[in-house]
C-alpha cells in the first residue's frame, strides 16, 4: 500500500467557502429579482392593476423581503433602480401609445 502525507482535514477550503458563499449570493438575489418581476408581471398583466400601484406594492415587498432577509443597502439601491427602470419603461410605452393614436 502506498503511504501518504496527507492529514484529514488539514486542507485549506477557504476557496471553495467562498465559492460557496458566492453561489448563494447569487442565488438568493437571482431568485428574489425573478420573484419581483414575475409578481409586478402578474398584478399588471393577469389581474388588470395600474402599473403604478402594482410597482408601489412589489417594490415595497422586495424592499421588505430583502430587509429580512439581512441583504443590505446594495439591495435597496438595486429595487430603487429596477422601479426608475420600470417607471422610465412605462413613461416610453405611454409615449409611443400617444404617438400612434
């Protein structure tokens, strides 16, 4: 049998935590963005809810589910820029609707 120096346990991993961390990082805000986008979608589009009152409503729950869930101030800042995006999107679409008839 071969011989080895090897101790159980006794390798760095710091890499592959951090790895991990990022994973789920991402994940977590992957699949919270995804989870706001299909909500505004969804109170717009299948229920029939002004465009604003549905962005006030699903911006203010990401707001709060990004709070507790302890994702900081860059997920403020990132659901604050969706909803300028959102607003700047519906203020074209109004435009192009007034242009054409």
């Amino acid at each position: 049998m071969a011989t080895s120096d090897y101790e159980h346990g006794s390798m760095d991993i710091s890499d592959q935590q951090n790895t991990w961390k990022g994973f789920m990082t991402a994940s977590v805000w992957g699949s919270a963005i995804i989870m706001a986008i299909v909500g505004y979608a969804t109170l717009t589009l299948a229920v029939g809810m002004n465009w604003m009152i549905a962005l006030v409503l699903i911006a203010g729950a990401a707001l709060l589910g990004g709070l507790f869930m302890g994702m900081g101030g860059t997920w403020i800042i990132t659901v604050v820029g969706l909803a300028a995006l959102a607003v700047f999107v519906q203020i074209v679409i109004m435009l192009a609707r007034s242009l054409m008839g």
